[in-house]
C-alpha cells in the first residue's frame, strides 16, 4: 500500500482535529472550524472516517460527523455530538493511548512511503502502473504500489524495493542484466519475465526466453526457467515451481490475481497494492493459509472474500479507508 501527499496530510490533519476537538469539547468555534475543514475535500472525508475507526475501535466512541461524510451529506455542527458523565471521563481517560494508537497508525502508512521516496529511482502509487525505459533501452512495467533503484553505473540491471514489476530486457550476452529482489537474483540476457517481491523471498515468473534465479545464502538456491515457468523462493523453505500459460505472467496487467498455491498474506499485499486505503489482517495463522484461485483487483473486499472464506476468514469493510480480515 501507498499513500499519496493529498491522503498523508488529510491523514495527519484529521488526527489533529480528534485530538482537539476531545480537548476542547464545548468549543463551538473549534467545532465549525472542523466541519469547514472536513468539507472541504473528499480526502478529508476519507481520513477522518479513518481515524474516527480507529478510536472507535478502541471502545471510545466521540465524535459521529464521519457518519455524514460517509452517507454524503453536507456536515452540520449539529452532527458534531459529545457524550457526557461516565463515558466522556472514560474516552478522555483513553485519550492518551487513543492518540498514540492514531500516531502509530500515520507511522505505519506514512513513514514506509516516505523512505521509499528517499531510495527509489521510480514509484507509482495505489492502482496506478507505469512504464520506465532504462539507458540500456530494456523497459520495466511497474505494478501498483511498487518502486524500484535502478542499478550504479558500470551494471545492468535494478533492485524490487517493494511491488511488483514486468521486464522487458534487451539482449547483451557481454552485460547480463539482473534483478535484485528479497535475497534471490534473477539473471538474464534478453527476455521477459515478471518479479513480484515477497516477504521472505521472490517469486519470478517468464514469459519470453530464459532466465537464472539464484540465492547466495544458505540453502543455495540456481534455478534455471522458461517460458511459462515460475519459482518462489522464499527463506526457510523449498524452491517451489510450477507452469502456466505464458499469456498468465503478469496478470495483474489485466486487474487480476492468477494465484497458486500463494499464502493469504500475499493476496492481501497485492490487493492493498490496489486498494485507496489500509488492509489488514488480525489473525497470523489466516494470512499463512494459501489459497488457489483467480481474483479481480477491481473489487478488493470481493476478492479478499473469495480468499479468505475458503479458510473461514471474515472481511468487512470499516471504512472507504480501512478492510479488516479476521476470523470471527
């Protein structure tokens, strides 16, 4: 998942304005000064629903102005409440640790963004793909949510920071060209093939032509594909390989999911890659569960279902900005 600049500082304000507002309750001006700001940007909407959720989920219900933002209706100072006696001196009890909830969770979605930024020679953002031509005249699709460093002078080639990415690559047999991703190297000459960075690990899949897939640390791993092979190469547990129609490699192109035998986790990171929001998992031992089948990107609460579900998982939308898979 990524956050572009409008969404960080909607993100930021909106858990501002919490905290103010739980300050200062009964100050009207503070109070019509917020409904201007909430209507002022569907961004805005968003990132208030966001961390209005997450206090709510702490069992402090305040503030219900993000349900009209939510239904689309104009916001009135009115729609603004406070709860008083025992409740409103259980959520200010809360207050501190509702405010370190809220900055945790900005942390989590913006700093990993903003490190990325720092690194990467090329990013895009949630649903967005791009192509990038390299010096050597090889091309690189970007998935959503991706970002690569291209290699230093003197070298062909580039390291997955996060995502996924399709290469095209221009035959040299003098300069073999090379991807880095998760601990495993794909080597190349001219072909093309798609690298999609996993937790622990890489998993390669070739279109056109031939590529070498090897891992230094121990177990060693060189593995050589073709066209309409794969291999996952994870830490910790066997190369696994497979076949599939070469027309398969890189189905996210077409907004879809062709998994096989893939962990829940990762259908989740693929469809956040997608997502205008957060994804998140409460239950360990679900995200490790691996599932089969094809999935649409353009409906990521429909295709976290159809995964999930075949190992009694629950999604529920909390928000346009929060998805919650759990078990119960």
């Amino acid at each position: 998942m990524s956050i572009d600049k409008d969404q960080q500082d909607a993100s930021v304000a909106a858990a501002h304005w919490l905290l103010a507002l739980e300050e200062e309750p009964d100050n009207v001006d503070l109070r019509r000064r917020f409904e201007t700001w909430l209507a002022e940007s569907p961004e805005n909407a968003v990132a208030w629903s966001g961390v209005s959720d997450v206090y709510d989920a702490l069992g402090a219900p305040a503030y219900v102005a993000h349900r009209a933002a939510r239904e689309s209706r104009p916001p009135t100072v009115a729609s603004v409440t406070r709860l008083d006696g025992a409740r409103a001196r259980r959520r200010r009890f809360l207050l501190p640790v509702a405010a370190l909830a809220l900055a945790a969770c900005l942390a989590l979605v913006i700093l990993p963004g903003l490190l990325l930024q720092w690194q990467a020679d090329h990013v895009t953002s949630v649903a967005e793909s791009r192509s990038v031509m390299l010096d050597d005249g090889s091309s690189v699709r970007l998935a959503p949510s991706s970002a690569i460093e291209v290699l230093g002078a003197g070298s062909r080639g580039v390291r997955l920071l996060r995502g996924e990415a399709l290469f095209e690559v221009v035959p040299d047999s003098a300069h073999p060209f090379r991807v880095e991703a998760g601990g495993v190297e794909t080597t190349v000459l001219g072909t093309v093939f798609d690298v999609r960075l996993l937790a622990d690990g890489a998993f390669v899949a070739v279109r056109q032509g031939e590529v070498r897939v090897d891992r230094a640390a121990a177990p060693a791993v060189s593995e050589r594909l073709k066209a309409g092979d794969w291999a996952r190469v994870e830490r910790g547990a066997d190369v696994a390989r497979g076949t599939v129609p070469p027309t398969e490699v890189a189905a996210w192109q077409r907004g879809q999911i062709v998994a096989r035998d893939r962990a829940i986790a990762d259908i989740v990171d693929e469809v956040g890659r997608s997502f205008q929001g957060v994804v998140l998992v409460t239950d360990g031992a679900l995200a490790r569960q691996r599932v089969t089948g094809v999935y649409n990107l353009d409906d990521p609460v429909a295709a976290l279902r159809a995964a999930a579900g075949v190992h009694g998982g629950v999604v529920r939308q909390v928000s346009p900005w929060l998805i919650v898979v759990s078990t119960n």
